[in-house]
C-alpha cells in the first residue's frame, strides 16, 4: 500500500507587488511512496523539494494535482497527526531548554502529563542530547539543533516521517548516527521521506529516490535502477596500447577509452575484466596499477541534469 | 500554547519592564496617600488633602480612584500592545510556522491562542496593578472598592478586542514593526472616530464623509468608548461636563465584541489562506 500518493501536484508561486513574480516550484508532479520505505527526494537547491512535503503537510496549498497520505486528503488533520516533520532551517523559540521544547511541541501534538515527560527524556537520549536537555537551545550548535528537530519530529511515534535536509550542518560521526537512527527506524516498519541535496548521504540509505529538478520529476526507482549496471575499470599500463590490441580487447568490453598508458574499461562482470588482463599480460604488457571506477548516483544524477539542461 | 504565548512575552523583558515600573508606582502610592484624620472620606497626598473641584454630585473618592484607573488603563495598555504586538509576527518567522502548521491544530486555534495568550499578558499586568492599588486603598484607607477591581476587567476585555486590529495587521504584514506602529496610529484613530462630532465632521462638511466615519465607528473596536465605559464603573464620570453619559454603557462592549469578532475572523481567514 501506497503511504503517499500524488498525481499531478503543481505548484506556483506568486509573490512581489500586485503578485507578479511568478515561480513555478512545481510542475505536474506525480509519485507514490510506498509503506515501510525510505524514499529519498533528491534535487538541487530551488528543485522544488521543500514545496512538495509543505504542500504534503498544508502548509503550503498546491496550485493544481491530488494528493494522499495515508489515505487522507490533503489538509486532514489526521495527516498531521500521524506524521512528523523536520523543516529545513527551523527555528525554535531561544529563550527554552531542549527539553522544554519537546515538551511545549509535544504539548501542541496533544501529549500531555508524564506521558510527554517521559517521551521528551527518552528521545533526547536517542538523540544524543541527554546531557543538554537543561540548556537554553541558543546555546546549541548547528548539529545539535537538527538532532533536537529530529526528537521533535518523533515526539508522536509517528508513522511517516518528513526530514528536510537532516544532515545539513551535522558533522561525519553525526551524520552516521542519524543514517543509523533512520535505519532502526524503517526495521520499526516507519516511512521515511528525505529530501536531500547531498546524492551520497540519500544513495547509503535510501530504498527508492527520485530526481526532481526546476519542479519536474526526472526520475524514479531503486538506487539500483537509476545507477548504471556497468562496471569501469582504469589501468595503468606500462607502455601506450597500439590498434591491434585494441582491437583484440574491443569484443569482450561495453566500452574502452585510451589515453596514452591510461586506459578505461567498462565491463559487465569481472569476467571481461580478467579476459581483458589475460590478453595484455600475453602481449607482454604490465599493469602497473588497477582501480575500480564506480558509477554513483551523483554521476547518473548529473548526467540526467545535464541532459535535460542541453535538451 | 496561550500558556507559552505569555512566556514568550515575559522573557521578551518589555513585559517584565512594565511590571517592575508597576511595583513601583503601587508602593510610591501605598506610602503617600493616607485618609485624613478629621475626614475619613477626604484622602489625601503626602499629608495634603486632595480636594477635587468641579466634579459635581461625583463621590471624592471615586474621583480619586477613577483618574488613577484612567491614567494606569491607558498607559498600561499601550505600553502593554507594545510589548506583544510582536508575538504574532513571530509565530510567522520562517522556521518556526513551519513547526507550528505541522502540528494537528487548526490555523484558526494557532492564531487565536496566541491573541489571547497575549491579551492575556497584558491583562496579568494590568490585574496585578489594580490588585496592588486596590489592597493600598483598602489596607491603608480603609476603602474597599468593588467597582475599581471590576473596571480593570472591563479594561481586560477592552485589550482582547483591540488587539484584534494589531493581530489582523500583524497577519498581512508579518512585521512586528508595522503592528506596534498601527497599533498606536489605532488608539488615536480611535479616540478621533469616539469624537468624531467635535472634530472630525467639522473638516468637511459633507454626507457621504461623515456617514463613512460612522460606519468606520462602528465596524472597528471602539477602544476609546470602551475605556471610558471601564472608568464609568467606579462611579459617576465627572468630566467633561458638557458630556451627557455619566454612568456605565455596555453598548461599546457589545459593538466591540461584533467587531473585533469579525475582525478575528477575517485574521484567520487570511491566516488559512497563505503559503509558509
Ligand atoms: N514562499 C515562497 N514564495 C515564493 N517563492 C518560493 C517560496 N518558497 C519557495 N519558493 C521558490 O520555489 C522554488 C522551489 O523552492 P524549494 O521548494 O524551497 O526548493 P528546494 O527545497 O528543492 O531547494 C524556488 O525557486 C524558491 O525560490
Ligand atoms: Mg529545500
């Protein structure tokens, strides 16, 4: 079953004077998420991202298109209910504790008493701030403040959990826990949506992404799918390949590129690839260095922004 | 959430500035007025009798404790809208509606809670400082005033209603700075429009021009009326002579209400509309 569901979501933006810029965050924007999934929605900055998941949460109204979250129509409270939300560059009220926070958010999710109080402790230690849940939040650094969002969003146990960039400003040990906290989380069978526009932080945890740029979904599927299936290879040689070998090797190989002693291979398995050594190494020739170039969702990812950038 | 809104106010400091200013002026009364002794109905200031002029069949010591109420009303509630014309505008700071607008809660509840928790910052301040004049006249002077405590909750009423005005304002704009300075451009406006006869029909003399002054009275909270209405509760207003109501007129109230109500409405209704 399908958790979210949108067909056609458009959105355009009128501000200014009179209203007259206009920006299209999104276009016809159609995509489903399944239950129990991360779901990672990647773009670059102004891809419209951010709007999608205001939309998903009424906080902004779409211009045009359907949506369902967990089976409501958009602006359900029930949508609210049983989702949490980390927004990208939030901002909570300085003058509390991390602690007094959770409980005044908690509060507005209609948690009340110990129940709350007991919630709020337990989140801050899942988050790795039990040791400043006494502090004012102007005193939190960048990383501390997104993992507070983050016991924020939790604090109903929801079932869909929205993150807006939750890695940005988190340092590398950070980012590992939240990857980690996420994962547990999926394993408790919660759907997660995560907007990004850092590829290799979304492609480590992410079971399906899509690609939006200027508003437009690109692409949609595994990380599998959107990621090329050959595997480059780069050789260093110790000489320059002359024709015959070249064309000796050309029928085992997906692609070959030269370059003086440098030469690039893609093959299928490393079938071709020890095919390949076995006939330089018959020629006489040495390998002075081999190394495995990965195609990675960045690289798939620019390709298809430049594609549609030419096109 | 009316609960944080008063918080957010007091740790704003403005709120706190008041009060502090407010302990003052209840112990600088507590020492100087006394009743005295050949009188028990004469109060007076420092030793001297306070010995009001012109003020018709109107009790001396209601005189007293209404020009008192009059200048800590006003004063009180303008410096108070001061304080939290900001607190609606800063619920609308991006990266913190987006926290609020996530939560269950209607648009409608979010904004209404937080008018109300900040009336009711002000409405504290105010109570406190009737309380504390209140318990001067009443320890020291042997004067028990009912009618002084319950116009300072007429004065309570009158904040709600008025910071309708500064809450609409604060929703269009999101500018804590255009709602203070409506809201004091508004007192004014609203004593022009309560003495519109006097001055305001005198600039043109003209139909349409005076009809939409009318209007304008009574579509926007009457601040003005109403105030005076509070002060009418302690008993008969002396002055201005010339002015017929002596005694208390709900009808401010009632006019208020109606308006202020729709006005709220309408804060909510632009509220449910936007794009965050
Ligand atoms: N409230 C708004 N008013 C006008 N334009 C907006 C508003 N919010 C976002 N935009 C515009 O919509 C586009 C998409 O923004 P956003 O959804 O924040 O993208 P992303 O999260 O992918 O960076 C951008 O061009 C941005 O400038
Ligand atoms: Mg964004």
């Amino acid at each position: 079953m399908n958790i979210v569901e949108t067909s056609g979501l458009s959105k355009t933006y009128r501000s200014g004077l009179f209203k007259r810029s206009i920006v299209h965050a999104l276009t016809e924007v159609s995509l489903s998420v399944r239950k129990g999934e991360i779901f990672g929605l990647l773009g670059p900055n102004g891809a419209g991202k951010t709007t999608f998941v205001k939309i998903l949460l009424s906080i902004v109204h779409p211009t045009q298109g359907e949506a369902t979250v967990a089976g409501e129509k958009l602006g359900s409270p029930s949508i609210r209910e049983r989702s949490g939300y980390l927004p990208e560059n939030h901002r909570y009220p300085a003058f509390l504790t991390g602690l007094q926070t959770l409980i005044f958010f908690g509060s507005l999710n209609g948690m009340r008493g110990k129940a709350l109080a007991d919630r709020a402790h337990q989140l801050l230690e899942l988050v790795g701030l039990q040791d400043w849940k006494k502090v004012k939040i102007k005193r939190y650094s960048k990383g501390m403040l997104q993992r507070l969002g983050l016991a924020q969003a939790l604090l109903n146990d929801p079932d869909l959990l929205f993150l807006d960039e939750p890695t940005d400003g988190v340092d590398p040990v950070g980012r590992k826990e939240i990857r980690d906290l996420l994962t547990s989380l999926r394993n408790q069978d919660k759907t997660i949506f995560l907007n990004s526009h850092l590829l290799s932080e979304v492609e480590m945890i992410s079971d399906r992404v899509a690609i939006l740029n200027k508003g437009k979904v690109l692409k949609i599927g595994t990380i599998a799918e959107l990621t090329s299936k050959q595997i480059e290879y780069e050789l260093l040689l110790d000489r320059s390949l002359d024709d015959s070998i070249i064309e000796k090797l050309r029928p085992h190989l997906l692609s070959l590129n030269v370059e003086g002693k440098k030469l690039v291979i893609a093959v299928e398995t490393n079938v071709e690839l020890n095919t390949s050594i076995d006939i330089l190494r018959s020629k006489g020739i040495l390998i002075e260095s081999m190394a495995q170039k990965r195609t990675t969702l960045e690289d798939s990812f620019i390709d298809l922004i430049q594609r549609e950038a030419t096109s | 959430m009316i609960l944080l809104t008063i918080r957010e106010a007091v740790l704003r400091g403005t709120l706190v500035f008041y009060f502090a200013v407010g302990n003052i002026i209840i112990l600088f009364l507590a020492y100087a007025l006394d009743v005295s002794p050949e009188n028990p109905s004469m109060i007076t200031f420092f030793g001297n009798p306070i010995l009001p002029k012109n003020i018709g069949d109107t009790n001396p010591v209601d005189f007293v404790l209404i020009q008192l109420q009059r200048s800590s009303a006003s004063s009180i509630l303008l410096f108070g809208v001061f304080a939290v014309a900001g607190l609606i505008p800063s619920m609308l700071e991006k990266g913190t509606v987006e926290l609020y607008l996530s939560k269950p809660l209607s648009r409608t509840t979010l904004l209404l809670s937080r008018a109300v928790g900040a009336s009711a910052g002000v409405a504290l301040n105010l109570i406190y400082f009737a309380v504390g004049i209140w318990l001067v006249f009443g320890i020291k002077l042997s004067i028990w005033h009912g009618g002084f405590l319950l116009s300072f909750l007429f004065v309570c009423i009158a904040f709600l209603f008025y910071f309708s005005i500064v809450t609409f304002v604060g929703i269009v704009t999101k500018s804590a700075g255009f709602s203070i300075m409506f809201a004091f451009v508004y007192t004014f406006f609203s004593s022009a429009l309560e003495s519109r006869t006097k001055f305001l029909y005198q600039i043109w003399n003209n139909d349409i021009y005076r009809t939409t002054l009318d209007v304008l009275y009574y579509i926007t909270p009457q601040l003005s009326a109403m105030l005076d209405n509070s002060s009418r509760v302690i008993g008969k207003m002396p002055f201005p002579p010339e002015q017929l109501a002596q005694t208390f007129d709900i009808l401010p109230f009632v006019y208020s209400l109606l308006s202020s109500a729709a006005i709220y409405a309408l804060a909510s209704y632009q509220f449910a509309k936007q794009d965050f």
